[in-house]
C-alpha cells in the first residue's frame, strides 16, 4: 500500500501540540502595523488554537502527525 501524502500547505501552517491541540499563526501582523494598537499586535504575536471542530478537517490533511 502506498504512502499517503501530506497537504504541504497545511503541513507549513498549521502544527501540533503535546496534547494533540493544532497551532497556526494568526493573521494580520504583517503590514499596516501603525494603526493596531500594541496590545493588538501583542495578542496576534501569539500563537492560535484551532476549535475541535476545525481539528479534525486540519488532521485529515496531515496524516503523519496525528
């Protein structure tokens, strides 16, 4: 039986936590910083947990990190 690929653009966005929880980079921290305040460029620095729902279409994609 052949390997199953992994969807390289989820593989590049998305990641997995210890507890099996998937992490990805929030949007919106790359240009026109000068209007967000400093708390909100503060809370977009930090990583973001994907919704259980959300989980299980994101894990379909990566077969090799569940």
């Amino acid at each position: 039986m052949p390997k199953m690929k992994t969807r390289r653009a989820a593989a590049k966005r998305y990641s997995l936590t210890g507890n099996g929880k998937v992490k990805y980079k929030k949007k919106g921290l790359r240009h026109i910083l000068t209007k967000k305040s400093g708390n909100r460029k503060r809370k977009l620095g930090k990583p973001g947990i994907l919704s259980p729902v959300e989980t299980k279409r994101i894990k379909i994609l990566l077969p090799y990190l569940n």
